[in-house]
C-alpha cells in the first residue's frame, strides 16, 4: 500500500562559510519528529531556483527534511566579487551546510545524506569520501575528470579561453575586477561548456521571470581541469547512487562509470537522456524516484 505524500513547510534561511554566507531552503515534513536531512548543491554556475526546488519537495514528501543552498558569489548567497567559482571555497560551502544541519534540533543530525548534480555530483563524491559518517549519497550526472571534459570541449575551444584566463590572473594580480567567461553557449563559441544541449539546458532550468547569469571569473578554469573528484569514489565509504547519463555532452560516461564502480557500496544507474534531461520532464521522473527510493532504504528504514 503506498503511503501518503507528506505535507512539508519551506523557509529561507543562511548559514555562515567563511567570510560570507550561503543562502538555503530548509524543507521539513510535516508531522515528522526529528526527520533525516539531505543536503542538496548544484552544478557548474547553477544556483537553486535552477530546479532543486523540484527534488526537495519529493524529498520531503517522502518524509526527509533537505538543505538546497546556492554557493557564495553567486545568485543571493553573500561574498565579492560576484561570480567567483573555486573549488576548494565550494568545498568549503558543503563542510559549512554539514555543520548547520548537525547542529539544528529540528532535524537528525545523526541521519544525513548529500546529494549533488554536474559540478555538484563531482563534489558529492568528494565530500562523502572525507565525511565517513553521511549515511547516504547522491551523485547525478557527476563532473568526475576535468581533464577528460576538457578534451571533450575540444583543443580549439581550450585555446580561445587561455587569453581570457590569462587576463583574469593579471586582473586579480592588480585588484581589478575578474574577466569574465561565458558558463555556457553555442557549439564553436568559446564558454566551459558549448555542446549542443549545453546553453538551452541552462535556460530551460531557469524559472520564469529569473535571468541566467551566464559567466564566471576565468580564473577558475585550472582548476576545473585539475580537478579529478571521480578518482575519491574508491574512498566512499557510505552507500552513494550514481546517476549517468549514457550520452552525456558534457560528463563522459565511459570514464564516470569506471570511476563509479570503484566505490566499495556504490550503485549505478543509467539513464538514455542528456546531461540536462535529469531535471525536467520523464527523464526527471525517473531519477528522482530512484533518488527517493535509495534515501528512504538508507535514511528511513529502522
């Protein structure tokens, strides 16, 4: 017999990272004593209003409090200069948002899980690998290799962004406001992502009325490319559900699928849709039950 969706209560509120804030929503189901808490982080420039309001409320329908923030420097959240992407500061951002729903008595600090998308599934990874304690994680078309997304971007792409990166240091050398570079755009046009479902992915996930910033500081892209979060999976210790696009444009699947098997409690589930079908539509549907299934049997079950 299915049980009845729960009712659930949504306030705006912030918590401290380092030297600014991060503004979140706090979901809680009505009626639930002390429930567990899923903590929820975006992709690559995205912030909140970008569709993680659509799997907290099946979250918390199900009954498990979530915690959906926007990192600093971007969308409402606190810090300058505006648009400023760092991995470790986004990192730092998680650690932060960990520490607020330990610590809120309303919820189970006890019973905390993480889920992340893009960019974020890349950080998902990442931080369950340090926090051994997490009783769940979630990792959807997860940002694994940055060396490997690059070579898919493509050399010429890469090349049109050197001059604009080397501006951006200069820029911050001298105290200058950061140079900017698209998120997302057309293929052929230089951006950190320009596959073909790239820009009108980011658009489509934009509620109406919200204007989608598009670009970051340049500085940043290094350190994307540096950055290998995948290579943590063999280091997750709790139980963490892979969602995969099989024709992802912007996460390669061959090499995020070898690196999700590596997890010593890890599943895998795989998806015919595109790396920005996961939040709308059918293809939302899907992953976000599955998503609802996994939380429950890892956060629920006594």
């Amino acid at each position: 017999m299915a049980q009845t969706p729960h009712q659930f209560t949504r306030s705006s509120i912030r918590f401290q990272s380092g030297e600014a804030y991060c503004s979140a929503w706090l979901y809680l189901p009505v009626g639930v004593e002390r429930p567990p808490v899923v903590v929820l982080g975006h992709g690559l420039g995205a912030v909140r209003e970008m569709r993680l309001d659509a799997y907290s409320e099946r979250f918390a329908a199900a009954g498990i409090a979530t915690l959906a923030f926007t990192y600093r420097y971007f969308g409402d959240s606190g810090g300058v200069p505006r648009q400023l992407m760092s991995v470790s500061r986004q990192l730092a951002d998680w650690d932060a948002a960990l520490d607020f729903v330990k610590d809120r008595p309303e919820l189970d600090g006890s019973r905390v899980a993480i889920w992340g998308s893009s960019f974020g599934g890349g950080h998902a990874i990442q931080v369950a690998s340090r926090h051994p304690e997490l009783k769940a994680a979630i990792s959807q078309c997860p940002f694994t290799d940055g060396f490997e997304s690059a070579t898919a971007l493509g050399l010429k792409a890469t090349l049109q962004i050197t001059p604009v990166v080397m501006r951006d240091f200069l820029a911050r050398w001298f105290g200058k406001p950061p140079v900017m570079v698209p998120i997302a755009a057309l293929p052929g046009q230089p951006a950190l992502m320009n596959a073909h479902d790239a820009l009108p992915g980011y658009l489509a996930l934009m509620p109406k009325g919200m204007a989608f910033v598009n670009r970051v500081a340049a500085r940043v892209i290094p350190e994307i490319v540096s950055y290998r979060p995948g290579r943590r999976a063999a280091k997750v210790k709790p139980p963490i559900l892979f969602c995969v696009s099989r024709t992802d444009t912007v996460t390669p699947p061959e090499r995020t699928i070898a690196m999700a098997q590596r997890a010593p409690r890890g599943e895998i589930k795989l998806y015919d849709c595109g790396h920005f079908d996961f939040y709308l539509g059918e293809h939302f549907e899907r992953a976000v039950t599955d998503q609802t299934e996994f939380l429950a049997r890892h956060l629920l079950a006594r």
